[in-house]
C-alpha cells in the first residue's frame, strides 16, 4: 500500500478533528490534480513580478478562480545569488517575493516557485544542491505553496559524475535526491503549518510514478516538455497509457502544463487538448497569456464541465478504450457510477473514418446511454454503432450520469 492510499484508509476510519494537524495537511494537499497557472510555457524568461502579478489579476477577472484554477507558479529563471551564508536571492525581475506571495494571497490563490536538485536550473540559474534545507525555509518564509523540482544538471553534476555508467545506481541517486527535497519541505511546513505541493519534473524517466508517491510526490511529470502543436500533444497522450493505475488523490501523472491558447493549436486541437488532461486526471496548469487571452480560449479553459471531470473526486484517471482507425475512444470512471466518453478524430486531414461507427461494448457500455455533450451543452444519446462524424482533431465528449 503506498503513502496516498494509507492516508485515505486512514481518513475513512478516524474522524477528521482527531488527526494530527500535519496528517490533515498533508491528506488535503492535491486531493483533485492541482489547477493554476505557470509562466513557462508562454513567458519562458520573460517571467516577472509584474506579469505574476497579471496572470493573478486575471485569473480572478477572468472567472478562472471561479472555476477552480488555484495555483499561480513561477517557473525557471527567478534566481539571483546566493550570499555568503548560502541564501539565494532573487534576481531583478522579482525585487520582494515575500510582497509579491502576500499580493497572490490576497486574492484567495495560491503561489508556486521552482527548482532543482543540481547546481543549476535548465535554464542555468542556481539550484539547490547542498542547499535544499536553506531553499525549503526560504519557500516557506516567503509562503509559496507549490514547487515544482527539476531534474535538469543533476544528471551531469551528480549522477554521472558519482556513477559513470551505471543507470542503477544514477536512478537511486536521483530518487535520494528528490526525498531529501521532500523531506525538508516537510521539516519547513512543519514550522508554517502552509503545505507545499512537490511536483517533480524529470521527463518520466525511470518510472517516477512507481517511486515518486512514497516519497511524498504528490505529481510528477511522465513526458518530456510539451509544445504548442498537436504532434507533441498526441505524443504525449500516447505514452500515458498503462499509467492510470498509479494515479489517484494525492498523487497525480503530470503529462506536463497546458499550451491551450498558446502556438499554432486551432480550436479544436485546444478542445481536444482541454478534454484529454481532463480525462486523464491531469494538473490543469494553464500556461497562455492570460491578460490577452481571446474568448473563445477561455470558454474552453472555464468550462466548469469538463473541469468537473478532471476534478472527479473518485481520482480515477481514464483510459484509451479502444481505436479504430483513426479514431480514439476514451472513457472516464466518475463518481457515483457516472462515465465521460470521449470520440477523437486524431488523422489529420479527413472527417472520421467517413464516418467513424461507435461500438458501445468496446467503450464497456451496454446498451445505449444518455448524456450532456460537454462542448455544445446538448443532450446527446450514445447507440451502438451511430456514426459519429469529426473533424480532423476534434473531439466529442460526453458525460453520462446515470450508466445503465
Ligand atoms: C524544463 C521543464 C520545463 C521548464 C524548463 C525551465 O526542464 O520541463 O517545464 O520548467 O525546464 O527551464
């Protein structure tokens, strides 16, 4: 049994009010996959204080909040120096993150920071070797809530240099290494009573999902960066399957940030993108302009239909059910015995298998099944073999509350 499940059987059996006040923390942090913002995939360097600040403002104006986007993270390229005594500093872009925490708490969000186990960052700022205990209370005296810990110059810094050629022992290194961050997160909550989420980001190399929950993980990346363009997104996708069973709350497959509204994705590719992570319990973690974001991009980021599927509180992430062509079919299990089921033309330059047929007991589904089309708001009733037409990467999405 791992570290997550303990903690739920723990939840069922003892009431609430008389866990320890560090095991009620700690149960309670990413319960559903986190939901927030990050600045890498839009700003990459250009991140700053004011933008942050931005991208808070308008989650609020934009109705974001409301419809449950909590984080607000600052990726790579914060980082000043470290003084003599070893603390790091910012650099000119952040000139008080304290002021800039306290600004992000005001308005009921939360506030996300990022580092690594090497020397230095992907982008080649310093990172926390040797200094993970001093960065951890620098976190937790600022009052971040989230970190987010990537691999990047420890493999060259550490683990090729202690372990030249041998994968074995670089992987318990690099594991030691993201424990020992985890730990001294924990000695620093301790004093804050504020948890932090870890989310740890080393591409999906060496099965983080088998290793990564009992140390206190609560995401971690499967895949390598994502891009704005469907081939990065459909390559993603294709590599999560098998992964569902190690999934659930507490600890969640991180197929990486959102590019919804960002690149060359055209809408349906944005749709299809949004209802995908929503299938597979993926951290929504939008990563677009926020302040000049058009419309149509944040109806499909506020689509509290489709977010209430991937916030299922059952935390059972979905799985590709079947293929047929050029077609996918997905499907969800939701609370309650409810189900999403999801149709995905993935070719690229027809309609569906002209068209695609439905086979319900390929979907697990018997007999037909009536639902809300979660991208037009319609009722919708699913029937063996209907033809189901789609444009080239579109997708239909249905939830079905009642499975018969
Ligand atoms: C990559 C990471 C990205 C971003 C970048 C920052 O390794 O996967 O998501 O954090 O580093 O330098």
């Amino acid at each position: 049994m791992n570290f997550g499940r303990r903690f739920l059987s723990c939840l069922l059996l003892v009431p609430f009010a008389a866990l320890p006040l560090t095991v009620v923390a700690q149960s309670t942090v990413a319960a559903t996959p986190p939901m927030g913002w990050n600045s890498w995939n839009y700003f990459a360097s250009k991140v700053d204080d004011k933008g942050v600040r931005a991208a808070a403002d308008q989650i609020v104006a934009t109705g974001m909040k409301d419809a449950g986007y909590v984080y607000v993270n600052i990726d790579d390229t914060w980082e000043g120096q470290r003084d003599a005594s070893g603390v790091l500093h910012t650099n000119s872009k952040f000139p008080d993150m304290k002021a800039l925490a306290d600004y992000v708490h005001s308005k009921g969000l939360k506030i996300g920071i990022y580092s690594g186990p090497g020397t230095k960052t992907c982008a080649g700022y310093p990172a926390s070797l040797d200094h993970e205990q001093q960065d951890a209370d620098l976190y937790a005296s600022w009052g971040f809530d989230y970190l987010k810990y990537d691999l990047c110059s420890f493999i060259p810094d550490v683990m090729e240099k202690q372990a030249p050629h041998d994968k074995a022992a670089q992987m318990k290194l690099m594991i030691a290494a993201y424990d020992k961050m985890s730990k001294a997160l924990k000695a620093a909550t301790a004093k804050t009573g504020r948890p932090i989420v870890l989310s740890l980001c080393q591409y999906g190399w060496d099965s983080p999902w088998e290793w990564a929950p009992e140390l206190g993980g609560n995401l971690w990346r499967t895949t390598g960066d994502i891009e704005p363009r469907w081939q990065s997104m459909y390559d993603i996708v294709s590599q999560q399957s098998g992964l569902d069973k190690y999934s659930g709350p507490g600890h969640w497959n991180d197929p990486d940030m959102l590019e919804v509204g960002n690149g060359e994705l055209s809408l349906a590719e944005n749709r299809t993108h949004f209802s995908w992570w929503a299938i597979l319990a993926a951290p929504l973690l939008a990563g677009n302009d926020l302040p000049n974001m058009k419309p149509e991009i944040k109806a499909i980021l506020t689509n509290k239909d489709v977010i209430a599927i991937d916030q299922d509180t059952l935390g059972k992430q979905g799985k590709r059910a079947y293929t047929d062509g050029e077609v996918e079919v997905w499907t969800r299990e939701l609370q309650g015995g409810a189900m999403a089921v999801a149709v995905v033309n993935v070719g690229s330059d027809r309609t569906a298998n002209h068209p695609f047929h439905l086979d319900l007991a390929k979907a697990g589904l018997s007999g037909s099944q009536t639902g809300k089309d979660l991208w037009t708001g319609k009722e919708v009733t699913l029937t063996d073999n209907m033809p189901i037409e789609l444009p080239s990467h579109d997708i239909l999405l249905v939830r079905v509350d009642h499975v018969k």
